[in-house]
C-alpha cells in the first residue's frame, strides 16, 4: 500500500518538480549536518564568512580552495598573539579550533580520555569505511612498540633493498646517454618496496602485485577521506560502503598475494614444536607476537593479519613518497651556489667509505649536512597544514585553562604546521631553502670549540631531523609523534647516498609548484628530470 503509493507520488512529479525536489533534500542534508556539529564559543575569533546558515554553507563551498588562506590568516591576526580561533571544515567535519603554538604544551599534554588521536583519526579517515570498521590501535602500538627497537638490526635489510629496487627501477639508465623519468613515479617505484622490507619482509616486498595493490589501498583512503567529508554525513551509511568498494578490491587483492605468506610465518611461529625458530624481524611478525603475548586469539589468521598492516601502509607509503619527491624538487631546483648536491654526496659517500658499505646508525646520524638538507625541505615543503589533530571525547567537553574557552564534546582542535614553519620570528628567510641552515649551526658551535653553556649544546644536539618540538611538526609532537621517523630518516639518507654516488641528475630551472586542496597539498607529479649513470 506505502509502495504503491509512494510509487503514484513520484510519477506524478514534473521535471521540475523532481529537480526542486532533490534541491531540497541536498539542502536539508546540509542543515542536519550543521545542526549535528558541536557549537564553539562566540569569544572565539572565527575565520570565513559569519556563523549561521548562510555563512556555512558559503564556507563549505569556499574550503577546497581557502582553507589554508584562513589559518594563515588566523595565525597572523590570533595565534602568533597567543589566541585560539576556528576556521571552517568541509561539510561533514566539524570546524577546526587552531591552538596557538604558545599552548602546544597544553594541547599535547590532555590525556587521550579527553583529547584523542584515534578517534580523530577514526572520524577524519572514515575508518569505519575504509578500515572495516577496524579500530587502528593494535598495528600502531605495535610499530611505537617494535620498530624503533628493531631498526639497527633492520639496517642492513633495508639498505639491501633500497640499492636493488633503485637499480631496478633506473635499469634502463646508462653512463652514456641521459634519461628522462618521472620523479613522482620513481619514488613509488622504490618506496612501498622499501617500506614493505620492514613490514613484511621479502620476497613479498618485492611482488609486484601486491604493491601495486597497497599503493592502491592508501589512495582509495586519501580520495574517499575526501569524498566523504565533501558530502553530507546523514548519506555516509550509502556512499560510504559504495566508495569504499574500492578499498575492499585492492585487500583482496594484495591479500590473494600476501596469503600463503602470511599463513606460512603464522604456522612457523604459532606451532609448539617449533619453538627455536627465529622469525625474520618485520610487523608481520611483531604483530603475531604481541597478539600472542597478549592473548588476542581473534588477531593470529592471515586475513585479520593482512588488515592489520593496511593501517601501516597508509601512515607509511604515501607520506614518504611525498617527503622523497619534495626534498629532490628541492634539492634540484636549489640555488647553485649553495652546492647542495656536492655537498651531500661528498658527505654520504665518505662516511659510507669509513664504514666499508654497511650503513651502521652511528654513520647515519653522523651526516648532519644531509640530516640537515631532508629536515629543511620537510619545514619548507610541507604537505599539509596541520598533521596533528584531536577530538574532544570528555563527555563534558575541555576547557582551555590559558584564554578560558571551553570546547563540547566532538569538536576538533588541531595544530597549525605550515604557518610555524613559515614564521620568520623562529626560521630567518623562511620562504627560501636554505639546505644547510640546521647542520650550519652544529658546525659553528663545534667551530668555536663546542663548550659554551651546557643548554646551548642541548639544542644543539636536538637539531636533527627525528627529533619533534612545537617548531618542527612534520611527524607531530608529543606521544602520538610519528614512530617511523627514525626509520624514515635512515632510509632517506641511504637513499640520497647511493642515488648520488652511482647517478648523477639535472638540476631544475625552478621549484616546481604544488597546489592546496582543501588542508593537502597536491603534489607536482608530472615533473620529469634527466638521469645519467656516474662513470666510476
Ligand atoms: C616522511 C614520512 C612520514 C611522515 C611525514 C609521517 C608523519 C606522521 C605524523 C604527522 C603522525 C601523527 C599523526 C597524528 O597525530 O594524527 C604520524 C603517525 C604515525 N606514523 Fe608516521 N609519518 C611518516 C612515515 C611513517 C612510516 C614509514 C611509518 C611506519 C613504518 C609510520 C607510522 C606511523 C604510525 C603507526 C603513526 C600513528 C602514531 C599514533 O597515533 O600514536 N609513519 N606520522
């Protein structure tokens, strides 16, 4: 009876009529989606057009292209003056309250019972969608807990496979002639493989088809993030699992490849009688130790393992790609008399001599000029405005103790990156790449005999790029700070290392650009340069 009468109602609608109809139904989805969003003080400054519901929906509009623009602007008029303020979020997120740099401590120092980085994570990446519905926290405490533990062990491991997937993606590259190729491609080309060395080990960290299909996986989550929070929340329950089929197809398929793997370490690490067994140090085997230590019987089968490392790659592949391609875009289109790259090679490949060509750890933190050239192309080029945000999950909200405002539950609060690195109170020329600005102190202080006051030379030893504070965000700050920098810092030097030493590359006319969607930097991925093998 409802059916039939339903059914009479639509085919009585005009064009018109239907067009008017599905307006209106798109709109009333806006409005529910503003009603739902937490409601933040009036004594916060705002940024974009007046609150209401005309000026939201004008900043939703606006946020692909503005947001940025607003939180540099907030930054400037509030937070450099010490004040919090919001700019908008894109429909289906709520606004962000930008914490000034002088509260960071405040803002990192709330427990995760009050502001929370996983539920963060869990809203802002749609991992009810994209992830399973699986939370993220067991692969994460897995990899703060084993990685940085395991990383000098993994050192050769790594090593090993940065040199051959180099090679065999610049095969082709000759001493005589010059190549074109692809930055962007080539960072994809070597990275998952690399990154996969640590996370699953070889020989499936060189299956083609499985890569291809992780790579795949972390774009799905980034392009669905985007489509999600784009539209509003009430139709997430449909276009959620549609987008989201993607993501589904590229598990299945890395997962038709990783299987028998995975099944074989399980059945190696899991049977009684095969307890001298000595698995191979990588995530695939952390995560089955700890679930067996923790008794988290439900974890130790392939296709729950082969879930747990999706979490990973995303953190791991796309953000490392980004950083590789941004340091060579700059590094080549450095100003020449800066000498940038002859400077690094002949500090990679003198320390790789003195250590007979093993990377050992106490060589790779010794190149300060290259630590220093990655860590400020990771201040200049940053890919994003802010990578450090939290929900507020205290039922009854936060209140700021420093201005008094107070946040309900639900809201998000983040801190502001890009604008801290382009401040010019605490980086002098802060637009220019100045490759050695961080290694350039170290020398100096040592220049003067390195035993001036006892504080001087702690900031001094904390100049290197692993180590976070509220001026150097890259891997975020506090806690929840990445724990694969020390991992990426050693694999970026290597790779600068024997890029350098067996290739020699064409500098670029000028820094490519990069252009903002919405809080993210698309990438210029086109970018090709020319390659020659180095006579030795
Ligand atoms: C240049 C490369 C990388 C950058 C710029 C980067 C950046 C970050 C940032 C900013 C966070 C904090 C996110 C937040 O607070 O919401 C983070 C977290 C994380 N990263 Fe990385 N990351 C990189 C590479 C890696 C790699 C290679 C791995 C693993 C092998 C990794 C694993 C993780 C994990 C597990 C977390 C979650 C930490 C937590 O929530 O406690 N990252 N990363």
């Amino acid at each position: 009876m409802a059916t039939g009468l339903s059914s009479q109602f639509l085919e009585s609608l005009t064009l018109g009529q239907t067009i008017l109809l599905f307006i209106f139904f798109i709109v009333a989805s806006f409005v529910v989606d503003f009603t739902w969003q937490p409601r933040y003080p009036k004594s916060l400054p705002r940024l974009g057009s007046e609150d209401g519901y005309l000026g939201t929906i004008k900043n939703w509009f606006q946020y692909v292209t503005r947001f940025n623009n607003w939180v540099a602007e907030g930054t400037e008029k509030y937070g450099k003056h010490g004040r919090a303020f919001v700019v908008p979020a894109a429909p289906a997120r709520p606004d962000e309250i930008v914490v000034p740099r002088s509260q960071t401590a405040w803002f990192l120092e709330q427990p995760d019972r009050v502001l929370s980085t996983k539920e963060s994570h869990r809203d802002s990446l749609f991992n009810d969608y994209q992830f399973f519905g699986l939370d993220d926290q067991f692969p994460i405490q897995t990899i703060h807990k084993h990685l940085a533990r395991n990383i000098i062990s993994l050192l050769p491991t790594i090593q090993e496979e940065i040199h051959s997937a180099i090679e065999a993606t610049l095969a082709n590259v000759t001493e005589e002639e010059w190549t074109s190729i692809n930055l962007w491609e080539f960072f994809l080309g070597i990275i998952p493989r690399i990154t996969n060395a640590v996370l699953v080990g070889a020989p499936l960290c060189r299956d083609g088809e499985f890569l291809k299909n992780q790579v795949a996986f972390a774009d799905d989550v980034v392009r669905n993030s985007f489509i999600l929070m784009m539209v509003p929340s009430i139709f997430h329950p449909i276009v959620g699992p549609l987008v989201c089929l993607s993501n589904r197809l590229h598990w299945r398929k890395s997962y038709a490849v990783a299987k028998p793997f995975i099944k074989k370490r399980l059945d190696d690490m899991m049977k009684p009688e095969n307890s001298d067994y000595k698995p191979p140090e990588d995530m695939l085997t952390w995560l089955i130790r700890q679930a067996k230590s923790d008794g988290l019987v439900a974890e130790l089968n392939p296709v729950m393992l082969s879930k747990r490392l999706l979490p990973v790659e995303f953190a791991a592949i796309h953000t490392t790609v980004i950083t590789a391609h941004s340091l060579l875009l700059d590094l080549l289109s450095s100003d020449p008399s800066q000498n940038c790259l002859a400077i690094i090679r002949e500090e990679t490949s003198r320390v790789f001599r003195e250590e007979n060509g093993n990377w050992t750890k106490r060589g790779l933190t010794s190149l300060h000029r290259t630590d220093s050239a990655i860590k400020e192309s990771m201040r200049l080029s940053n890919f994003a405005t802010a990578l450090t945000h939290r929900k507020v999950i205290a039922p009854d909200g936060i209140t700021n103790t420093v201005e008094g405002w107070h946040a309900p539950y639900g809201a998000s609060l983040m801190l502001d990156l890009g604008n801290t690195h382009h401040d010019e109170n605490l980086y002098p020329d802060p637009d220019k790449y100045d490759a050695f600005r961080f290694s350039r102190v170290r020398e100096d202080y040592q220049a003067s005999g390195g035993n001036r006051d006892p504080e001087e030379a702690i900031r001094i030893m904390r100049l290197g790029m692993v180590t976070t504070s509220d001026s150097f965000l890259p891997f975020s700050h506090g806690r929840h700070a990445c724990p694969g920098r020390f991992f990426v810092a050693h694999e970026l030097k290597m790779i600068l290392a024997f890029l350098l030493d067996n290739f020699e590359l064409r500098p670029l006319k000028e820094r490519p650009k990069s252009f903002w969607l919405g809080g993210t930097i698309i990438p210029p991925v086109q970018i090709e340069t020319e390659i020659r093998r180095r006579k030795k």
